[in-house]
C-alpha cells in the first residue's frame, strides 16, 4: 500500500478498495441479479448508505455524478 498523491491542500485519496459487479453468463437467475445491481449502483442507494453510515463510507466508482456532490467531497 502507498498513499496517493497529495492534491496540495493536505488531503489524499484512498484506494484502498473498489466495486467490481459482474453476472456471470451462465446465471439463471439474469433478471434477478440485474435488479440487484441496478439498484447497488443506484442514486438512492448512495444516498442511503449516506444517511447510515456517513459520505465517506459511499462506495466509490458506482457513479460519476457522486464526485460531484458537495457532501462527497468534503468527506473525500
């Protein structure tokens, strides 16, 4: 592990982990699991994983639009 770069004002990125969503070819239960990462990568779920455990605790790379969110950056 090494920390990121330094954006200059004190603060680092974390890298210490990342989403990898997959549905395997061969699944039967496609629908199923598409419904599921359709709502993991979702707005509201961000939001909710926000009001439990905080912005800093959102999973990262789900969503573009969430770098944007003042409340993201300030806990980043």
């Amino acid at each position: 592990y090494a920390l990121a770069p330094d954006n200059g004002l004190g603060k680092r990125g974390n890298w210490l982990w990342a989403w990898s969503l997959a549905i395997p070819a061969g699944t039967q239960k496609a629908d199923a699991a598409q419904k599921f990462v359709s709502w993991a990568t979702s707005k509201a779920y961000l939001e909710l994983v926000a009001s439990k455990e905080g912005w800093a605790n959102v999973p990262p790379g789900t969503r573009t639009s969430l770098y944007a969110n003042p409340e993201y950056q300030k806990a980043a």
